[in-house]
C-alpha cells in the first residue's frame, strides 16, 4: 500500500503514489487527442500531469485546460505553477479512494477551477462538476463544455478500446 505524504505549495514534499496503469494511460491520450484540436493559441493551452496550486495545496490533474487570459501567469521554470486550470481532469486510478477524488474535486472547485470531471476507466462513468450542477454520463453520451466550444467527445468511441 502507497504512503502518501501531504504536498503543499510551500514545502514541495513528494506524494508517493503508485504509478498508472495502461488503462488510465490509454484513456488519458484518447482525450488529449479530442481536446488538444480545440484548444490552440485562441483559446488556451491544454496540458497533462502539470501541478498546480489549489490554495496551498499542490495536484496534478490527469489533464488541465486554461484559457488564454492565464497563459501570462505561465512561468515555464517552475514546476508548479501559481494559478488555477479553468478545467481539470482526473482520471481515477487504483490508488485513489471515492472520497478522496471527491475532497479534490472541491478543492479545485473551491480554489477556483470552473469545472472538474471525475472519470472511472472501468466503469466507463464520468461525473462533470461545476458550481451549479453536476452531470453524470455513463457508457453513452456527449462529453461538452462551454469552456471549449465545439467539443463533443462520444463516450462510447472514448472508451471502445478499454
């Protein structure tokens, strides 16, 4: 069983986790390639596995989107960067526990991210949270968000080969 050592901001200690399965990997890709067409200069900068800081508290999200109005707090020599992603996206692995995906979920959401998505890879189940609502799809359904328009990620076709 993984020790897990609390990583903030300030002290910059190590989480050890373990590490991914071909699964989670797969999947994560397979949405890297529907949102990465929609991002570009124009509309902001898509990214996997960069570490942020939610308020003291240092994540990584499996995936992160943020607009073009934060890209000049981007700084490219540190490893954790200052601000908040509009989108996270955390894919839930062997390690995570229900209730600790749902504390960083609020976190992100608390710390000021517009929307979190919260993705089973066997269930093929997907939960997108905002401030408002939450959606859950599973097996079947469109994927969308107002934070990229034109997105429309078929759930089935995102999960056929997994």
């Amino acid at each position: 069983m993984a020790t897990t050592t609390l990583l903030t901001a300030e002290n910059h200690e190590l989480v050890d986790v373990s590490g991914n399965t071909l699964r989670h990997n797969l999947l994560r890709c397979n949405l890297l390639t529907r949102i990465l067409p929609l991002a570009g200069e124009k509309r902001g900068t898509v990214i996997a596995g960069q570490e942020f800081d939610f308020q003291g508290n240092v994540h990584s999200p499996d995936i992160s989107f943020f607009g073009v109005t934060k890209q000049a707090l981007l700084d490219l020599d540190e490893s954790v960067q200052r601000f908040v992603p509009d989108l996270a996206i955390e894919i839930a692995s062997a390690s995570d526990t229900y209730e600790g995906l749902l504390i960083k979920k609020d976190r992100y959401l608390q710390a000021g991210t517009i929307e979190v998505w919260l993705i089973s890879p066997r269930t093929h189940e997907i939960k997108i949270y905002t401030h408002n609502r939450v959606l859950t799809l599973q097996r079947q359904g469109q994927i969308e968000t107002d934070l990229l328009p034109g997105l429309s990620i078929d759930l089935a076709e995102l999960f056929r080969e997994l």
